[in-house]
C-alpha cells in the first residue's frame, strides 16, 4: 500500500514561536515581496500561525494555531485546475507543478483555508538572503502558484536514500523543516496507512479535530487539543 | 409605418455604406484611441507581472472576471432572442435580429479574452487547447474553465454562423451596387447568391436548424459560466441556483444592451422610420419581465441563505447587506430593479427615452451584480484569519482595460455597421410584402434577379 503522508500538529505544545515559519521560508525559497506588497496583502508564508485573542486586557488569552496547507484527500483546489498543475500524487500530497500553472487563480479561490499564494511578480530575495537559497527546491517566477508541499523534496531524499541502502524507510526519518525546527516538537510528520507509525497513534487521539472538517475536504494534517482550547479550563 | 418601395429601402439602409462622415471618422478614432491604451495597459502588465492588477490574497479575481461575466452576459442579447423571436414567427422582429445578433459576437469576442488577460502568464493560454503536446498531457476536463473553453467556443461558431446566414442575401444586394475593389471582396462574401428559389429554400432551412441549435447552446454558456463559481466551496457561490439565475440575468442585461445598441443606431444612422416605438415597447416589456424574474432570484438566493444561517454564508450575506459592499448593492437593486419597474411596467413611461434610461440601469446594475457576487464571497472566506486586510481595489491597469473593452464594442459596431447593413434588407422587404414571403421568388427580393455569378 502506498504511503499516506500525514502530519498531527499539537496545540496544547504550541507556543506560537514561529521557527516552523521561519524553517518554512528558508527551505522553501520562499520569496519575500517587500512592505507595499505585504500591506496589500500578497506577503507569501506557506506556513503560518494564526493567532487568536479571547477576552478582554488585562485577561487576555492567546491560541496559536499553525496552518500549513491541509493536503486535502477530497482537495476542492484539483479538480479546478484546468492545467493538471495542482493534481493528486499517489502518497496523498496535493503536487504542485508550477510549469504547468498559467495561473487562473482558481485553485486559490477554491482552497477553503487561503492556502495557496500567488506570485505576482517575479521573485526577489533582500540581500544576503539571496545567499542561502535551497537547490534542491525550484524557485517560482511570476505568474504561478506555490503552496506547501510537505517538504517534498525532503520526502524524496530520504526515499532515494532508504533504497540506496536497501532498506525501508524508518517512521521519523522524514521531517519537514517546520517539524524539524519546532522546539517543543508540536509537529508530527510520517505515513498515516502503518499503523505503528506515530502520527498514525496520534492521529487516533481523542483530542484530534480536523480543521473545517464540515466542508468535507478530508485533510491530512490533524490537530490535537485539549478541552481547554474549546473554553473548558481544565483538561 | 408607411409601406416603402423596395428602392427606398434599399437607399435608407445602405446609405450608411456608402457614405462616411467626418464625424464619423473622428467618434471611431477617439474609441480607437481607448482601445490602444487597454492595450498598452495589458503589455505593461505582462512586461512587469499581473501584480500591476489590484488584486490579492484572498481576492484572487476581481475587475477582469467581473468583466468576464458581464460581457459573456450581454451576448445573450442577441443570438438567443433572435433565435426564440424567429422561432415564434414574431413579425416584429425583423428591423431588430440584426443589431442582436451582432451585439452577440462582439461580446462574446470581447469577453473570451477576459479568460486570457487575467492569468498569471497569458502568454500561456494555449495550453488550454486540447493539442498532442511534448507535454504528453491533456487539459483537464474536470475544471469548470475548461467547460467555459468549449461552450464559449461553440456559442461563438453558432453565433457567427447565425449572423452570417442571413447576411447572404444582403452581400449579394450590397455586391450588386458596388464598383471595383469592394465588389470583389463583396462577391466573394455572397458566396454566388443568386436568389434562386432552391438558395432561399437551403437559407429557410439552415437558418430554422441554427435557431433551434443555438439555444440550448446559449443556456449551456451561462450556465457554465455559472458553475467557474458554484462548483467551488466558497461560501455564497456554492448554490444551486447559480446557472438559472446566471442565465436569466445574461438575457436582462443582454435586453438591455440591445435597446441601447437601437437606440444609438436609430439616431446616428437616421433609423427613425425602421426602428420603431413598437420595437422598444416590446423590448421593454422583455425587459420587464427579466427584471421581476432577477428580483426573484436575488429574494430566494438571499432568503434561503438567510434563514440558512450557516455561518460563513452569513458572514459574506451581512458584508454585501450591511457591511462595506452594502452601498454597492443597494445600488444594484436600486438599478436593476428600482429604476427600471416602474418605468417599464407603466405604459404611458415605455417610451424610447424611458425604456433607454431602464436599459442604462440594468446595464449598470448587472456590472455591479457580478462584482458582488466575486469580491466580497473572496473577501471572506471560512477562516478569519484568512480574511482580507486591505480590500480590493482596482489600479489603473483594471481601469483602463475595462474601459478599452467598451470603446471595443462601440468600435466594432460601429465599423460593421459601416460595412454591413445593420438592418436586414431582404427580412424587412418579406416582412413588407408578406404574400412574397414562402413563395421566395426572385422579383420581391432584388438581390436575387441580376448577375449571376456564375
């Protein structure tokens, strides 16, 4: 059976640090669009933390919540895509080939979690970043769209390495940056179809929840919490 | 209207052909003029990325799909109420299936490059062609975009086909008055028409089997239209009323644009004897109703989500009833529904100036109602998080594209009306003398009786 990759994100272990994103951007090449384009609302962060506030000063409470795309299993951005550039891999990613994107957009429109980010003009890097771009990951030029991809290039490594060494891939050997940078190891990454694996042990928890599960998408990414995160004090 | 020889018709309609006024020349450079800078403002967009556009996160489409809609909207004007007057023998449909049919093409052209100047890479646009690639792969037939390739497609062959059909009999009647250079390529246009009876009773035929064909076809283009939006889980567009509702408010401003096409054509080409105030009472009553049917769709879409209550879909209900799209609705309302009721329903107000100044406030309206439905469902989508920061605005770039494609389509219909005659001559001369029409014989229809070319 192929792989499922999968991932379970714990929000009673978040601390709303942001390494995942920081580890996001410097694997991914991501681009950095300057001030005027990030106040309009086109910044690219694959990965983000959304943060929400509950009551008033002086008793605030904050939630994080890291959001990455969910790698739908029913994905409303595939079908839409007149190109095949956003299609459905068999180990459950939702592949993104930017050579085939003309960019519609609809993919966009369609993703109910805003997701997918568009580069509106050719990339660009500040100085020195442009110093430590990934070679292993291509970098987009204008006109197309990107998203998360699991770290596929990471996934595809360690593959490539298991079979050099014939030998099966141990669950935990692949780790996308985000779960790789997280300091309190919130992110779980590995194959939800072997059982044994320990997102799969995760993903069984009583404390999973799927985000906008009523659409009907089916994501990959689990989300644990406690009852505390629904308002209850204690757990 | 007082019955006229076959000559005179024959003068009144062609004069425009014949003839070309300074002022004329000067209207058709100005429009021109807009056209080229929509058309520099696309270069300048491919030159620097399509973020010269307004858009953003999450509001992905904006100006150009807007657009997009509304043009492919008016197109229903003209093939499809051609199609369903000619199928109904409405007799007053002759001076007027021209105009329409025409309205159809050039909007439809217009709109079909909408699809074009919005992607991120233009320039890439043929990989929607289903062609054996070194790609090795086909377009995928599961988008809705793809849907809108094909029907657009098909509608703009049935549509051209429609229009020219008919124009057959006419090329021949201009070709036979024609010197030299325009003569040639007028004869080559009438394919040897001749008017024998066996070519009038093959031109009954296609036409009476295109008229047929090309209804269904219009009802599919909306409706396809319809579902780039409904088939995505974007609160608000996700309904099943969108392809009827799509279709019905393609025909009201379709109606709309129609009415204000005849009334230009009536003044500057001096109509006033051929298009009458009958054609736009009874454009006007269409019209009517076409508003009380939007009204209709707007009150179940919005009611039924109302008492929905599904959270997202309130949120994007209470933005556009409430929020910051609130004066832009109650605008549209105010114009699609507001202005042209009481106007159309009272009969002492269905004048030509009244049915005109309805027709303005559909158009405006339907502009504004595919605005609405886009921008604010985009706006705030599911998560809050997510919503958008700074809202949509066009820039310049939108603008001045946007008001290219309207210098377009007075452009294009005022150089075919330069070179075609607006009103059909033969339809109008067997409407004149209805004993001829069946028994098509030569003698009634001039264009028939001389020079065979053979």
């Amino acid at each position: 059976m192929a792989r499922q990759w999968g991932m379970v994100i714990d929000l009673d272990r978040c601390t709303g640090c942001e390494a995942c994103v920081v580890a996001c951007r410097a694997e991914n090449n991501i681009a950095t669009v300057g001030d005027d384009q990030a106040a309009r609302g086109r910044a690219i962060h694959w990965l983000r933390v959304e943060r929400y506030y509950e009551g008033d000063f002086p008793d605030v409470k904050v939630k994080f919540m890291p959001v990455m795309c969910q790698q739908c299993g029913a994905a409303p951005c595939e079908p839409v895509c007149p190109t095949f550039a956003s299609y459905h891999t068999e180990e459950g990613l939702n592949g993104q080939i930017y050579n085939r994107c003309i960019g519609t957009r609809y993919c966009s429109n369609a993703c109910p979690y805003n997701l997918r980010f568009f580069n509106f003009y050719n990339a660009s890097w500040d100085k020195p970043l442009d110093l430590q771009l990934n070679p292993d990951v291509s970098v987009r030029g204008v006109g197309v769209m990107e998203k998360c991809t699991f770290c596929v290039q990471r996934i595809k490594a360690s593959e490539i390495q298991a079979e050099a060494e014939k030998r099966p891939l141990k669950d935990g050997e692949v780790r996308p940056a985000c779960v790789q940078s997280c300091p309190t190891r919130a992110m779980v990454f590995g194959d939800l179809n072997d059982p044994t694996s320990e997102v799969a042990r995760l993903a069984r928890s009583n404390r999973a929840t799927k985000l906008l599960e009523e659409v009907g998408t089916l994501p990959q990414v689990t989300y644990l919490k406690r009852d505390s995160w629904n308002g209850a004090e204690n757990s | 209207m007082a019955q006229k020889t076959p000559e005179q018709i024959n003068d009144d309609l062609l004069r425009p052909l014949q003839a070309t006024s300074l002022k004329y020349k000067l209207i058709l450079a100005f429009f021109f003029a807009i056209v080229v800078a929509a058309g520099l403002a696309f270069a300048h967009q491919i030159d620097y990325g399509i973020g010269v556009a307004g858009i953003r996160r999450p509001v992905f489409w904006g100006f150009y799909i807007t657009n997009f809609v509304f043009w492919i909207g008016l197109s229903h004007a003209g093939t499809l109420i051609s199609a369903i007057l000619r199928l109904c023998n409405a007799t007053w449909r002759r001076p007027v299936t021209r105009c329409a049919e025409v309205i159809t093409v050039f909007a439809l052209s217009i709109g079909a490059t909408f699809p074009v100047i919005h992607l991120g890479r233009p320039w890439l646009a043929f990989w929607l062609f289903p062609y054996p690639s070194e790609r090795g792969i086909w377009p995928n037939v599961r988008s809705p975009l793809l849907w809108d390739f094909f029907a657009i497609n098909t509608y703009l062959l049935g549509s051209v086909t429609f229009l020219l059909l008919p124009m057959i009999p006419d090329f021949a009647l201009v070709r036979d008055r024609a010197m030299g250079f325009r003569k040639k390529i007028y004869s080559a246009l009438s394919l040897g028409w001749t008017g024998t009876p066996k070519q009038w009773h093959r031109l009954e035929t296609a036409m009476h089997i295109m008229a047929i064909a090309v209804i269904p076809v219009a009802v599919s283009v909306h409706s396809i239209v319809s579902w780039d939006f409904a088939m995505a889980p974007v609160p608000m567009w996700h309904s099943t009323i969108f392809a009827p509702y799509f279709v019905a408010g393609a025909i009201f401003s379709g109606i709309a644009a129609l009415i204000i096409a005849m009334a230009l054509l009536r003044k500057f080409l001096h109509l006033e004897e051929y298009l009458l105030p009958i054609h736009f009472e009874n454009l006007g009553k269409l019209l009517l109703v076409m508003s009380l049917l939007w009204f209709y769709f707007v009150a179940s879409e919005r009611l039924t989500a109302w008492y929905g209550n599904e959270p997202s879909e309130m949120t994007v209900l209470l933005l556009t009833q409430r929020g910051s799209f609130s004066p832009l609705f109650w605008t549209m309302v105010f114009c699609n529904f507001l202005i042209p009721f009481p106007i159309l329903a009272i009969k002492k107000f269905r004048t030509i100036t009244g049915c005109v100044i309805a027709s303005i406030g559909v158009v405006i309206g339907m502009w504004l109602e595919r605005f609405l439905i886009i921008v604010p469902s985009l706006s705030r989508k599911y998560l809050p998080y997510a919503w958008v920061t700074a809202p949509y605005r066009p820039t310049w770039v939108e603008l001045t594209i946007t008001a290219g494609t309207f210098a377009a389509m007075v452009m294009l219909y005022m150089l075919f009306s330069k070179f075609i005659p607006i009103i059909s001559v033969w339809e109008l001369k067997a409407g004149q003398h209805p004993e001829a029409e069946g028994a098509v014989t030569g003698h009634k229809l001039p264009a028939g009786s001389e020079a065979g070319a053979d």
